[in-house]
C-alpha cells in the first residue's frame, strides 16, 4: 500500500506540472523547439518540489509556480505578465477543484477532511485519482477552446461572463463551507449537490464556447473560400487577357518580319531601318512585361502596375524568383496585398508602392511595402478595407492569413520610417508538399 500510495502521488504530481505546460503550451508560442529533456528536467524539480513539500505546503506551492513560470518565460514568447496570470489561475483552478473533490467525497462517504488529506490513506488514493482526472478533463476542454489571438463575439462574451459568474458562486459556496464546517449531513449533501449542479453548468458554458467558436470558424473559412473563388477568377481573366496581349503581338512581329524581309529583298534598307525603329518603340513597349515564370503572379503584377499608373503611384517591382513557385493561392495573396497597398496610396500625396519576390535560403520571401504619412496600425492594426462593399474587395489580410497557414509560413505587418511593411514567409519545400 505504502508503494501504490508514493507511486500515485507522485503521478499526482507530474500531472500537475504536465497540464500546467499544456495550457502555456497552447497559449503562447514556443520560442523554438523544446527537446524533451528540457520538460523532464522541469518535471523532476517540479514534482521534488511539490512532492516533498519543501519549507511547507504554501511554500512549495509558491515554489512550483515560479518553476512554471520561469519554464514558461525561458521557452515560451509572449507578455511576463501574460504567463504568471496563466500559471496563477491554473493553479487556483487545480486548488478550487481539489477542495471540491475533498468536500464531496467527504459528505458521500463519511469520511472527514482530515483524513482524505492524510498520506497513505485509500480514500486519499481515491479522491487524488478523481481530482486529477477531472483537472485532465478540465484543462483538455479549456486547451480545445483556447484559439491564439482570438476575437470573441458578444455570444462568447456573454458565455464567458457566465461561466465566471458560476465560477465566483461556487467559490462563494466554499468560503462559507470552510468557515461552518460542523453543519448537518443533509444539508452537506445539498451543498454538494447544488456545487455538483454549477461544476455542470460550468462545463456545459465551456461545450457551448467551443461550439460557438467552431461556428464561427466555419463562417470565416467559407468567407475566405469564397473570396479565393472570385480571387482565382479575376486571376484567370487577367492572365487570358495577358497572354491574348502577347499572342496579338507575336503575331505583329510576324507580320512586321514578314514586311522587313520584303523590303530587305528590295535593297531598301534606310526604309527597314525607320519603320523598325517606330514599331519597337510604339507597339513592342505596349508588350506587357515578363516578371516570373509564373503566369498567374505575372498577370497580378501586370495589371496592379497599370492600376499604379492610372493612379499615379509609383510602383517599384523587383521581383527574383525560380521556375518551381507556381501556386493560384500565391497570386491571390499578391493580390491582395497590392490592393491593399493600392487603396491605402490613394489617400496619400506621396505615393509609392514596393513589392519584392525573392527566395533566400531556402525561403519565399513576399515584400510589400507602402508609404504613410501618419500610422495605420494605431488605428487599424487589421488593415481592414474602409470600402463600402467589403465583399467585393475580398478579406484582405485574414484571405492571406489563410494562405500562409496553408503552406505553414509566416506572416508579420510592421511600420518603419513611415512605411507600412507586410512580410510574407514560406518554405519553399512546402509549396511541393500542398501541389
């Protein structure tokens, strides 16, 4: 027994430390990739920690948080603040939810407080085992609901501030249960039960949040689907339109060859000479220019570049790529990003665009970059069209969000010197991958 009690308590502890990491986990972003030994030297201090109770039981609590939260500042990015609220109110939480435990199997079994929290008692073996199977369960629904960088509809938020609100009531029922602790055994079980009830409650708020935000989800994607049909389709104009362009003017230098080699026959070549020099300079620098092997990131750039023109922005291309990038989702994000940059220029007197292409090692680089008088992010760190009709403009950023998780890369939008600067990261083996 002896054997069995020390192997579950300290299971007891390494869960402890496993669902605190989870929840960090899926709340911040790992600077780089954790080893495993990295989480089993953590573990074991954890655990020596908690286990043994260092100094006393409020002592090693104190203790086994800051081991969490210098874990989670060591190896996770995010606000200093951010991760020790996160590690306070997991271990609040895992407090609150053993007290419940403790008093509910009390009030069922007649067994008293004092002794589920005795060491090597088989009600203490029990009641350990159901805590940490409800702190498993708990924390896995939190984790499923937990969405970085999320955007919480009034929905969520009135299901939100209900689940705080049973959250506060149940801890109001056990502040006066541990301030009356000799009351009746009915009314014991009826404080159980009611707690039982709100624990229910809980639960259910935290199903209904994920079920919410999985809809919402599903109507953001089909909105992106929707505006990568109109994206691909305006592309593949374009580019019908391109190639017509550079079919007509195969077909004028044909002619033109035709004519000149006539003429050559007749020895005029004075002749030859002027009327080459009119149509290369009038007809062949209507020739739409070649970028990138691309087809579809060709047309994009082509038809933003007469855009510019008509608006009189100057727009800057160098573009750098190899003949394997050949992707629609490509040229729908290009496009989009050039759109915005476009609708942003117009309200600026110095008006200039920059777009770069590049791979560097190993990595797709998209640079488009646009100058601002005043900051755009204060006020619209989303970069969220201010047209009219949102629908016909497509969704901008989020479509290019989309993109960018599709083919696992990185997106970042910054200022610099009065410039708006969106940077787009991928691979380059992920674009073989998702062909």
């Amino acid at each position: 027994m002896k054997w069995i009690s020390f192997i579950i308590e300290i299971a007891a502890c390494i869960i402890s430390f496993g669902i605190c990491t989870a929840v960090i986990r899926a709340q911040f972003r790992p600077k780089d990739e954790l080893s495993w030994w990295k989480y089993l030297v953590f573990g074991i201090t954890f655990t020596a920690v908690t286990y043994f109770e260092v100094g006393s039981n409020l002592i090693a609590s104190f203790i086994g948080m800051g081991i969490c939260i210098f874990f989670a500042q060591r190896y996770f990015e995010g606000r200093f603040a951010s991760k020790v609220i996160s590690v306070i109110m997991i271990n609040v939480l895992t407090i609150l939810i053993s007290i419940i435990c403790l008093y509910v199997i009390s009030a069922f079994s007649g067994v008293t407080m004092e002794k589920l929290t005795m060491y090597g008692n088989s009600m203490r073996l029990i009641e350990v085992c159901v805590m940490k199977s409800l702190c498993i369960f708990i924390a896995y629904a939190y984790i499923r609901t937990i969405k970085r960088q999320r955007e919480f509809v009034q929905q969520e938020l009135l299901i939100s501030g209900i689940f705080f609100a049973c959250f506060f009531v149940v801890s109001l029922f056990f502040i006066i249960l541990l301030k009356q602790v000799m009351l009746p055994r009915i009314l014991q079980i009826a404080f159980a039960v009611i707690t039982l009830l709100f624990l229910g409650i809980i639960l259910l708020v935290l199903w209904l949040l994920n079920h919410l935000q999985n809809q919402n989800r599903e109507l953001l994607e089909n909105s992106i689907l929707r505006t990568q049909l109109r994206e691909q389709e305006k592309l593949m104009k374009v580019s019908e339109e391109s190639n017509q362009k550079i079919r007509e003017v195969r077909h004028d230098i044909r002619r033109y060859f035709s004519n000149y080699l006539q003429l050559l026959e007749e020895g005029k070549v004075e002749l030859v000479k002027k009327e080459m020099q009119k149509t290369f300079a009038t007809k062949l620098s209507e020739k739409q220019q070649i970028y990138t092997p691309n087809l579809m990131l060709n047309a994009v750039i082509n038809e933003k570049k007469e855009i510019c023109e008509k608006n009189h922005i100057r727009f800057v291309i160098h573009v750098k790529l190899p003949e394997n990038i050949d992707t629609i989702e490509l040229a729908i994000a290009l496009s989009n990003l050039l759109d915005n940059a476009i609708e942003a220029e117009q309200k600026e007197q110095e008006q200039e665009i920059h777009l770069n292409m590049e791979v560097v090692d190993e990595m797709f680089n998209l640079i488009v970059e646009n100058h601002i008088q005043n900051s755009v992010l204060c006020v619209n760190p989303k970069l969220v069209t201010s047209k009219k009709n949102k629908a016909e403009h497509g969704l901008g950023i989020p479509t290019v969000r989309e993109i960018v998780n599709q083919y696992q890369g990185f997106l970042n939008i910054s200022e610099e010197a009065n410039n708006v600067i969106v940077h787009m990261v991928i691979p380059l083996a992920n674009f073989a991958k998702n062909r």
